[in-house]
C-alpha cells in the first residue's frame, strides 16, 4: 500500500472509520442547538383567483409562535443576480429582476448596496428612525432583495411610507407593486418578520447548479414529463385533495396537508423515484436528478450560512413543499441542528 494512501487513512478521524455517522459528531455540544424549522409551501401565484392574503392567518400565527430568528426564502440573493448578470451566455439575461430603478435612485450597483446592507444593519439601532428604514429600505432594493424592502416598509406607519431618503417616486411605487404580489415570500416571510421585529429575510435559492446543458431541450422536458408521469395514482390523490383545500377560506389546513409525512413522500417519489428509474437512452431523467440535488445542496448550504455565526439560532425556511424533505434530511445532519416537526407546529 502506497505511504501517501497509509497516511490519509491514519488520518481520518476515528470515529468515521468506524462507521460512525457524522451526525453523530455533537453529541457532547456545549450550548444551546439551532431549532430548525422547514415550512413547505405551495406557491402561492398559483392560488385560485378567490385566494385572499387572510386566509393566512392561521399558518401565520403558528409560524409566530415559534419565534424565528431568522427566516429564509425561495429565492436568488443578490450575490447570485450579480454572478448571472456578469455570465449571460451561461446564466442568460433574465436570470434575476433588474435593479436600474433602484441603482438609478441610490447610485448603488448591487455588489455596493449589498456592501452598504452589511454596514447599516451592522450597526442597527434599537429603535429606527422612519428615515432610517426608508433609505435601508432602498438599499434592499438596489441589492435585489425585494422582500426584505417590503419588511423595512411594512414597519413604517403608513404616513411614512413616502418617497425620501433614498426612495424616489419609482421606488415607492415599485414597492407598491411588490406589496400585491400573489407571493409567499411577501405575504408568509416578509410579513412575519415584520411582525417579529426582525430587519430582514434571507433568499437562499441557487439555480446555478441545475441550468442543465443538453442538446435538445424539447426532448428534455418530455423526458422528464414522461418519468413524472408513470406511476403516480397515490401522488394525483394527494393532489386532488390539496386542490380542493386550496379552495378554502382558511389556508390552514392545506399546509396540513402538505407538509405531512405522507405526502412528502409520494412528492420525493415522483420526484426523484421516478425519475431513476425511468429508461431514457440519454439519461435526461438522471441528468435532471443531478441538477435536482445540487440545487437542494446549495440552497442548504445558503440556510446553513445564515445562522453561521449564531448558534442556537431559531430559524424558519419556508420551500416549496418538494424541496422540504430535502431540506429535512440534511439540514438535520448538520452540527449543532435539530429540525423541527413542521406538523406539530401547524396542529
């Protein structure tokens, strides 16, 4: 055996080569453990035209009650728009909303106004000045986070939310717009953490690992449609089910439903089940898996940084309900991380 090989193994720590789990790794933590808690949702632009932000207000305040910290979204940050604006022959040049209002009303590019985000909310004071939220709001905006804008602006009376300190007559009317939007990351996240005092949200999508290069897309899409497909009589009841309590004036019951065991399951069937073992002579159902999970890796890694440095942090997630048992499964391997039951939070 070569030396270089003999001396890599001696090195692996012990517990690994015995087969341990690296879960495992905390079990004599000293200090509080992060409480995880994914909530699936379904997206809401989705909703029948009858859907009223109200009929939230169950989930709403079951998601108070367990006091996030921090709260995370379905979304690209900042850093990510400004990768894909500089790789448009990769990334393509609608990868994220543009920012030239806001860049045109705060003189900030994105890399500078997430720079500024850092500096202000650095130093953050206990109590805000109306002003103070208009112009961080604005600086939200310039660095493509549009939720949080709307939780600076959800704070200020509403004799305050006005143009000035950095919100031109563009911006006040942009927000206006991102306030009626049919979203869960503005009438779920946004809301709460105006409702809890907190500053911000944190958007941790990432689309940069599944922009999948075939040659032919088309055949793609049919691929993986056809895999979907196959098999799915248990998944097409649960959904028949979760349409009609979509119908329903309270919306409590259809996240129930949802983040169930049961239906997280037939969800990751379908999703990814299905897909390998679906016969394609280019392997397009496994080459969608691939993106699938690398997707899922980064976004957990993006809610992992977000309590990097604040153990013991209490942290909601809200997902799409199909990236939830994901989220789940290896949030939950992580050190210092307890997930939360999703279900017993919602009873």
């Amino acid at each position: 055996m070569k030396k270089w090989f003999v001396g890599l193994v001696a090195a692996l720590p012990l517990a690994v080569q015995a087969g341990e789990s690296l879960a495992s790794l905390d079990r004599d933590m000293v200090g509080p453990r992060a409480q995880v808690l994914v909530l699936g949702t379904v997206h809401l632009s989705g909703l029948p035209s009858s859907f009223r932000q109200d009929s939230l207000d169950g989930v709403m305040d079951r998601l108070a009650a367990f006091r996030p910290e921090i709260i995370t979204i379905e979304t690209e940050n900042g850093e990510e728009c400004d990768l894909a604006s500089r790789h448009p022959g990769k990334y393509g040049a609608d990868y994220c909303p543009k920012t030239d209002v806001a860049m045109a009303a705060t003189g900030l590019d994105m890399p500078a106004a997430m720079a500024e985000v850092r500096k202000t909310l650095s130093a953050w004071p206990a109590q805000p000045t109306p002003a103070q939220r208009r112009r961080l709001a604005s600086l939200f905006l310039a660095a493509n986070d549009r939720a949080s804008a709307w939780v600076q602006w959800l704070q200020l009376p509403e004799t305050e939310r006005r143009a000035g300190d950095g919100m031109n007559a563009a911006l006040v009317e942009l927000l206006g717009k991102i306030g009626k939007r049919k979203n869960e990351d503005i009438m779920i996240a946004a809301r709460l953490a105006a409702r809890l005092g907190l500053q911000r949200v944190h958007a941790v999508d990432n689309h940069t690992g599944d922009h999948i290069d075939v040659p032919d897309i088309k055949a793609f899409v049919r691929s993986i449609e056809a895999a979907w497909a196959s098999g799915n009589a248990e998944f097409k009841d649960l959904r028949a089910r979760e349409d009609a309590l979509q119908q329903g004036a309270d919306l409590l019951p259809l996240y129930r439903a949802i983040n169930h065991p049961d239906s997280l399951r037939a969800g990751a069937e379908i999703n990814v089940r299905a897909s390998m073992r679906a016969k394609s002579p280019e392997g397009y159902p496994q080459i969608w898996t691939a993106g699938w999970e690398i997707r899922n890796l980064r976004m957990v890694a993006n809610v992992r940084e977000t309590f990097r440095e604040r153990p013991g942090a209490r942290v909601l997630s809200i997902v799409g309900a199909s990236h939830k048992p994901w989220f789940d499964e290896w949030l939950g391997q992580l050190q210092g991380v307890d997930i939360v039951d999703a279900a017993k939070v919602l009873e």
